[in-house]
C-alpha cells in the first residue's frame, strides 16, 4: 500500500497550526460530537483524547448593533432566544428534522419527495414556510458556519440529507445534533488538535506516506492501475481518490471517466469558507461568565467559539466566516480582512478583543489542494440525476471522502466512515 498525499503535511482538512507560546490552533475540522463513532474510534486507537468544548455561562447574541446574552443551557441551545425569530426556530426546525425521517442516506435521491425536493433551493423552502420575513438572515448565518453556503445557494434535498446524516445507524440525524454545542457536533474537541490522529497513523504506515506528491493522472487497465504523480509512478491494483470531488476532477483518467461521474464533479463546488483565530494572553471572556460562542446576523463572523487549549491557555477565539460574507471577505486588502474580523469580535466581547497577541487566518479557499470548506454543497437537481455517481467506482477507482459519507458529511467522522467504505470496496476486488 502507498498513500500520495498531495500536501507537505497529512491531515488534509485537519492542520494544527503552531501559535504564540509553543501552543497550537485547529486551523480546520476541530470538534466532535455524539453518534460520530468512527473518528472517535480511530482517535481511541491511536491514542488520542477528547476533552470538552468550553460551554460554561452565556453566548452572545448579536443584531444590527445590539448585544445580548443569553444562557448556553437555555431551551434554545446555542439558537439565540430572539421573539421575531422564536416561532420559525420551533416550527422549521421541527418540520425539517420531520422530513429527514423520510431520508435513506445511503440514497437521498430515493425519497418520496425527492423530485419536489431537489427541484428547489433551500432558500424557496424557507420563505415558502417562513413567520418572520427577516428570519432568513439567521438561517444563512447557519447555513454560513455548516455548509460555507447560502440557503440559496443549496438544494432542498441535499439540506434534508445533510440533516438526515447527523446521526448513525442506531440514530436519527437531526438538525439539532448537527448545530448544538451540548449534546451536539461542537461538544467535544481532540487533546493535541485534530491533525494529531492523522500524524499517529501516519507515523504507523511509515515510508508508505509520500508527501508532496499531487497525483496528476490515473491510468487503468485490464491488469491495474498506473497513478502518475509529482516526483513519480505507482503501479497497483486499486486505487482510493480521497480529495473532495471538485478537485478529483482535475486528475487526468484514461480512460475517461463515466460521463454522469464527470458532470457530477462540475456540479459540486466547495463551500466559500475561512475560520479565523484571535490569541490572547489567558480566555478573558470567561472572567466575564461568557462561553466564547456567538451568533450574529451581522458578519463577516457570524458565529464564534471559544477554541483555547486544553491546558487553558492561551486564550482563542475562533470564528467562522462563510457564504457570501466570505467571498467579500476574501476580497479585501490582509488589513481590512483583520479589522472586519477585530471589529465583530470587539462588539461580541469588548474593546479587550481588539488586541490579540496573535491574528491568524485559515483561508480554505486559497487553499491549493481544498479550494474551499468545509464540504461541497450540492444545488438543486445534482443528488437527483447525479447521486449515483457519488461514490460508485469506476472500475478500479473507488471514491472516499468525507462528500461521500452516508453520515455525517462535511465532518471527520464522514471522512473516516468513506474511508472505511472505501478499503472494504477494494478488499473485496484483491485476489
């Protein structure tokens, strides 16, 4: 076996980044929650812990220049208890997780709605079922921190689905379990960082995981495979492509791949994306009875959390950054892409916020080898015309990836469970 990993580093969308005092940052994928079983057990075998996402005291809540708190314990979750906005949390969400129940995720393209469903954009939906006309300012600030996307920008279906895969084969997703702190996909974080469990099983493979080599063409035959990289060919008998489907498509296949699998490809765009880091000397936020965690309709972060270390210190916040708030984001000059985001975090937690020992920015989309993040959100009428091509292999190519999980995609656990998928695809074909 030999992995090409494209990167100087393993880990993909997983990076541990040094920062002031010998501490580091989860540049990428950072949090995990209940029913993501598989990133956990891999996690578990290499030795690497979890510890709890910082969620004592209140989140803030911000709104067209006005700051609130309110409980992170309270009915509403992380949701801020907004009146103009209370009637459409309960009853969206509620009809939501209701459709998911309708899902098969290993087939979304097959529910009875699906036609109506992936015939129109998320954002139809919403208005379509909406209180409060202004309620879809805080749905895209949702949308903006899961997909990287706008509601208009997503099909109805794939949202569904999306929803439908936040649980496993004993759990029904939900919308909650994809968005919550406590009891949810943020409730827990990886001692060492994330990337720390990419590093462990690197280290296990060895010299079978080359680095810098971007794999430039696939060849496959009656006898094997023949993969072209930067710096040199490997012949096999299989082959997994683990990159997400946008860039997949940019390998060259002799011989050409299937027609509905390549346009499948031009159909999956990465969600516009960029997580920003703020360090400080110590969490003042947290003198303050304050989580660290924000929701505002207001960007270009919208949404906030406390990422410091488990050792306490530094102190981090991190915010998210997507949607059409990112792509005018990354517009701007390095100073005006800091003060935006100095800005926003000064109003969620005081003029302190305005002077970090350290600003870092993750920029996905600059990314050469993601282009984006942190998943590909798919519009209307891709799952339905295109969702077999998904991860069906071609020939001797399987597909991994955290796009084609059956739970929790855009999340490691897909990532892991592709992978898994993928090495029981390929030890079924060997001899």
């Amino acid at each position: 076996m030999v992995v090409l990993e494209a990167r100087d580093r393993v880990g993909g969308r997983t990076w541990n980044r040094p920062i002031t005092g010998g501490s580091y940052i989860d540049a990428g994928a950072e949090f995990v929650g209940p029913t993501q079983d598989r990133i956990k057990a891999l996690a578990q075998a290499v030795g690497v812990e979890t510890f709890p996402t910082y969620n004592s005291g209140s989140n803030v809540y911000w709104k067209d220049g006005k700051r609130e708190t309110y409980a992170a314990s309270g009915p509403t979750g992380i949701a801020p208890p907004d009146p103009a906005y209370l009637p459409d949390i309960a009853q969206i969400v509620q009809k939501l997780n209701t459709m998911a129940t309708e899902i098969d995720v290993e087939a979304p393209w097959k529910a009875k709605e699906a036609v109506e469903w992936d015939s129109q954009t998320f954002y139809t939906w919403l208005k379509a079922n909406e209180v409060n006309p202004d309620f879809m300012r805080l749905a895209s600030t949702a949308t903006d921190a899961i997909f990287g996307q706008e509601p208009r920008d997503l099909s109805l279906l794939y949202a569904v689905f999306y929803i439908a895969a936040s649980g496993n084969e004993t759990n029904q997703g939900t919308f909650e379990r994809n968005f919550q702190t406590a009891e949810g996909a943020q409730q827990d974080r990886f001692v060492g960082g994330s990337q720390l469990i990419s590093i462990r099983v690197a280290g296990e493979l060895g010299t079978s995981v080359a680095l810098k080599a971007p794999v430039q063409r696939i060849v496959q035959n009656a006898k094997g495979v023949k993969v072209v990289a930067k710096g040199g060919r490997v012949s096999a008998k299989q082959v997994i492509v683990a990159v997400p489907p946008a860039l997949a498509a940019r390998i060259e296949y002799e011989p050409l791949l299937p027609a509905l699998r390549d346009q499948f490809t031009q159909r999956a765009p990465m969600g516009s994306y960029a997580k920003v880091d703020a360090v400080y000397e110590r969490p003042f936020w947290r003198e303050e009875g304050l989580t660290g965690q924000t929701v505002s309709v207001n960007g270009p972060v919208r949404v906030t959390f406390d990422s410091t270390p488990n050792e306490g210190s530094p102190g981090v916040l991190l915010g998210f950054i997507g949607g059409t708030d990112a792509r005018g984001w990354y517009g701007l000059s390095a100073e005006q892409r800091r003060q935006a985001v100095l800005d926003n975090l000064a109003n969620y937690f005081g003029a302190q916020a305005r002077n970090p020992l350290e600003y870092v920015e993750n920029r996905w989309a600059d990314e050469r080898f993601s282009r984006g993040d942190p998943v590909a959100g798919l519009p209307p009428g891709v799952l339905l015309d295109f969702g077999t091509a998904l991860r069906a292999p071609v020939g001797r190519i399987h597909w991994a990836g955290t796009e084609t999980s059956d739970f929790w995609v855009g999340y490691m656990d897909g990532a892991v469970r592709s992978g898994e998928r993928a090495a029981q695809e390929v030890l079924a074909e060997l001899p």
